[in-house]
C-alpha cells in the first residue's frame, strides 16, 4: 500500500476521495470511516493528505 499510496498522491488532484475496502493506507488520516472489521471502508480526501503534517 504504500507504493500506491505514493502513486496517488503524486498524481491525484487535490479535489480526488479516495476509498478503501479492508486495507486501509497506513500513513494516511482517513478523513471518514465506515463500517468494522472486513467490512470496514476509509475515505481519504486528497487535499487533507496533502496537508502539510506537524512534528509529533
């Protein structure tokens, strides 16, 4: 997932939603989620992901 994860946000527009069905993408927020265990889904807005993140 994290190939893809770098694929999409580097060639995604900004305005994209991205869902996901079991596999969340591990290094993103989801901006909404669905569901639990197997049929759980995560929505990722692409704008959000490409928010700059603050140092823990």
């Amino acid at each position: 997932m994290e190939v893809l994860g770098r694929k999409l946000e580097n060639e995604l527009p900004d305005e994209t939603r991205v869902i996901a069905c079991r596999f969340p993408f591990p290094d993103w927020t989801p901006t909404a989620t669905e569901g639990e265990g197997l049929d759980q889904t995560w929505a990722y807005d692409m704008d959000a992901i490409r928010k700059p993140r603050l140092p823990p």
